[in-house]
C-alpha cells in the first residue's frame, strides 16, 4: 500500500509558519469607522506567528473584522529601550475568549520604560494645559 498524503493526517500541522508560544500584555481594538465607540480591550498573547497571532480577548470578535493590536515586545533594543509590536490584521476564527488573526502589516514601535501615572477623574477637569 502506498504511503498516506500526509496533508490528510488531521493530526499533522498544515500551518505554513512556525508558531511561538509568546505570552504578553496585548491591547487590541477593532477597527471599524461605523462604530460611535470603537470596541477594545486587553489580554494577553497566546501564541503569535510571521503571519498571525492568537490572543485573549474580553468578549468574541467576528471573523472578518479588522483588527490592531499591539503587544508588549520581550525583546529590546540596544540601551534597553523597550518596543512594542503592532499589528493589523483580520479576524480569522474567534471563541468566546480568543480570537486569531492574519498579519496584513506590521512594525515595531518603542514604549515608554514606565506607564505615565493615572490622572485621577476628578482632577482631570483642574489640570492646566499650556498652549503656546
């Protein structure tokens, strides 16, 4: 008997790219310009590839919505300067609590080394912004 077509093999991986069980912060947000609030959240990775990423999520997505998210990267660069990862894409499939998404594009941003701290609601109103 001949040997079997090993893309029939419902255990063998049929991705075309490697994936890497990278787990970080993700912020994402759907983009959808019809939307009077735009639908976002935070989570994090569960695994991400060159072509796409899985991530939590705090509800479900719809496949076929466009997508950014933007990963706390592990990596930095020289002088310890931190990056982040960002990433527009479609949603492929999405659960309950996860969604995967096709890279479109992509780049490298850097972050700040420390969140800027809150601004408390009630003296939001009293800060003073200088314009020159």
């Amino acid at each position: 008997m001949a040997d079997k077509d090993p893309r029939l093999d419902p255990a063998a991986e049929r991705r075309a790219s490697r994936r890497f069980a990278i787990e970080q912060e993700v912020s994402y947000k759907v983009l959808d310009h019809r939307a009077a609030v735009p639908e976002c959240g935070a989570g994090k990775t569960l695994d991400i590839s060159s072509k796409g990423v899985l991530f939590e999520t705090v509800e479900r997505l719809r496949p076929g919505k466009r997508v950014e998210v933007s990963v706390n990267w592990p990596a930095q660069l020289e002088g310890g300067c931190p990056l982040k990862f960002v990433a527009v894409g479609r949603v492929v499939r999405a659960d309950e609590t996860r969604a995967a998404m096709h890279i479109e594009q992509h780049e490298f941003r850097t972050r700040r080394n420390k969140e800027l701290p809150a601004i408390e609601p009630e003296r939001l109103s009293r800060v003073r912004v200088p314009y020159y």
